[in-house]
C-alpha cells in the first residue's frame, strides 16, 4: 500500500471572494505533491509504514489500542502534513533488526516569531520500553498529535512512542493468537530498563531478601536499543526526558538505584507537581524513585542514566493504578489487562495534560530553579 499526501488540516471547502483563492490553490498543490518531494526521512519512514500495513491484521482484540501500523500509520500522516514541523528520525535498531522511530517536534518559525527566547529547551519523550506497557504509548502519541498542531515555542522535542520494538511485535502476535504470555523485554529477553550504565548494583540489606527486585542486565548498554538511546542523549544533550511505563500513578524522578536525595531533587519534585497541575482530578504523586518503598531499587534504569550521564532532569512516569478491577474477575489472570485498563483514553488525555502542562512550564529556561515550593510540598517526594 502506498500512502498519498492527505490535504492540509483545516483546507477549505469550494467558497467564493478574494481570500478564498490563494488557500484554494494551496490546498490543491498540497494534495498533488508528490512524495519525492519530501525530505529522505520523511520517505523513509512512509515507506516503512507502507510496509508495515501491508498483510496487517483487519482488527485485533484490543480495538481501544492500537497496533503498530495503526499508531505509526497516524504519524505518517502528520509526517506527510506537516513536514517542516515533525521529521522523522531512525533512532536504531532493535535486537530483532525492526527500525527505532523517533521524531524530532519544533516550531519552525523564527525565535523572535515563536516568543521565545534564548536556545530552545531540548525534551525527549518516549515509550513502550516495557512489552505489556501498552499505555503509555498511547499517551506519547497523544501529546504528539498535540504538539505537531500546536508546537510550543522555545522546545525542541523528540519523540520516540515505541521503543521495545520486538516485544511490541511479540505481544500482538500473542493478542491475536489468543496466548496470555508475561513479556517484558525484547527479542533477546532482556529488560531494556535494568541495562542501562549507572547505579548497576546496591548494598542494601534487602537485595539478599529480595533478590528479584536487584536484577540488573548482563552488563551496561549490553543490547542495541539501549546503545542507540544512549547515542542519541549524547548527541542530543537533553535538558529533560520523561519515559512512560505503567502501572503505578506516580512521577519518580532519579534516583533509583540508590537512597540518598539527587542534588537537584528540589527542582525535580516542583516539575513533577507541574504535572500534578496539569492533570487536575486524580492527579498522579511526585517522588523519588528508590523512595517509593524502604526496600526498592532500580538497578540500570534509564531515569538515572539520563540524569547521571546526561544532566538531564528525568522522570518515570507509571501510568494508570493498573487496569484490573474486582468487578471484572475473568480478567484477573490477563497479563495484558494487568498494565493496560479496557479504555486508555481517559488515562492518555490526563497524561497528555500533565506533560503538556510540563512543556509549556519548562520552555522558559530556568524556571524551575526559580519556581517557589514548600515544605509540605517536600513531603511528598517521600520520607526523608
């Protein structure tokens, strides 16, 4: 399948009078452009997305989700629309050889245009690092088709919405095949988020108690996904990223691995409280990552090694409190329910919103160490 160039956003329909000839005509051009008119990347990327769509399945069990070649099938669209503000960017490639898709998000228009001032705030936003963790993609598509819209002033965004590419793929097929499957890392069974480089181990007592929440990957960076994420934060230097998991309603900033405050998590919990705002009713809490239990730590987590190798202020945000529920028992044994509610779409608008609200906070550079807070407010990043 080949995908042609949709009209732009808002063409108008046949009028009369002056004003409405010259959209005419631009609505015309935008229709016939060719697709060789677009910049390599952005041909790549539809290409692939031709691919994909191409013996992709009618329908699947989870219609309120969606599949592969449906969420990219979305951004190409606006690929195609939009050229100038979105622009694709193959991050890698996965374990299994499926492309990473990032897409790079800013406001063309000059600095003095846009209202902004100073070098733009560079953000990234990704998700799908975990296989089940279907959520919180949902949500960074959401904030995408918000910002390509309406690109805030001031930021240069990257987003990458599905990072664990093979255990995406994994999970549709189980879906499809009717195969309740527990899955969490990619096509070499590897959690992506115990490999990265910083706070690898711990000395806490309860590592000989509970081992299982101590694992780490066989070494740092060990698998190709992770490399080419810390690739791009190099060369990107982000001033903020956020990752989004599920199931949980917190925002965890660093550390994870390890007890003692970051230096900064003042200004860590005030963004996370900007969020809180955002999201208004059942706002998701802020709090240090190793301080969400006296007894956890998260070993090799992308949230510290964004922090500790990068400088960039980091959050992992656990959408939704899980999507199980006592009044719908035939669903309690589903691996995939466990994550995911039946309906993302109240989760993803209040996320969306929360991260939205952090957007337009941080494009004003250094805001959040200016931004007033409290003791009370300190509380609840956790105890300490």
């Amino acid at each position: 399948m080949t995908r042609s160039l949709p009209a732009p956003m808002g063409a108008p329909a046949v009028t009369t009078g002056a004003r409405a000839l010259p959209l005419l005509l631009l609505a015309s051009a935008a229709q016939a452009a060719p697709r060789a008119a677009l910049p390599a990347p952005h041909q790549a990327f539809l290409h692939f997305v031709d691919t994909l769509e191409e013996g992709a399945p009618a329908d699947h069990p989870e219609p309120a989700y969606r599949y592969r070649h449906e969420l990219y099938g979305e951004i190409a669209d606006w690929v195609a629309e939009r050229p100038g503000v979105i622009t694709p960017l193959l991050v890698g490639r996965s374990a299994g050889g499926a492309p990473i898709w990032g897409f790079r998000v800013h406001d063309p228009r000059p600095v003095s245009s846009a209202g902004a001032a100073g070098a733009p705030q560079k953000v990234l936003v990704m998700g799908g690092i975990h296989a089940l963790e279907w959520v919180g993609t949902e949500v960074v598509v959401e904030l995408m088709d918000s910002v390509v819209h309406r690109p805030p002033p001031g930021l240069e965004l990257v987003f990458i919405p599905l990072y664990n590419m093979d255990g995406r793929q994994r999970v549709e097929d189980d879906l499809l095949a009717g195969r309740n499957v527990y899955r969490r890392g990619n096509a070499n069974n590897v959690d992506l988020n115990r490999d990265f480089a910083h706070n690898r181990s711990s000395e806490a007592i309860w590592k000989a108690i509970i081992p299982d929440r101590y694992t780490v990957s066989p070494g740092p960076l060990s698998q190709p996904e992770t490399r080419a994420l810390d690739a791009l934060a190099r060369a990107e230097q982000f001033d903020y990223a956020v990752s989004m998991h599920a199931f949980g309603g917190f925002h965890y900033f660093p550390w994870a691995g390890r007890w003692e405050r970051p230096p900064d998590w003042q200004a860590h919990l005030r963004l996370g409280r900007v969020m809180e705002w955002g999201e208004v009713e059942h706002a998701y809490k802020s709090r240090q990552l190793s301080r969400w239990g006296f007894f956890f730590r998260g070993l090799g987590m992308e949230v510290d090694h964004f922090y500790a190798e990068y400088g960039a202020r980091s959050f992992l945000i656990e959408m939704t409190r899980s999507g199980l529920h006592p009044l719908r028992p035939g669903e309690w044994s589903s691996n995939f329910r466990l994550y995911n509610p039946p309906d993302p779409a109240p989760h993803a608008e209040r996320g969306m919103r929360g991260l939205r609200q952090l957007l337009w906070f941080v494009a004003r550079p250094g805001v959040a160490d200016r931004w007033d807070w409290s003791e009370a407010d300190a509380e609840r990043a956790g105890p300490g």
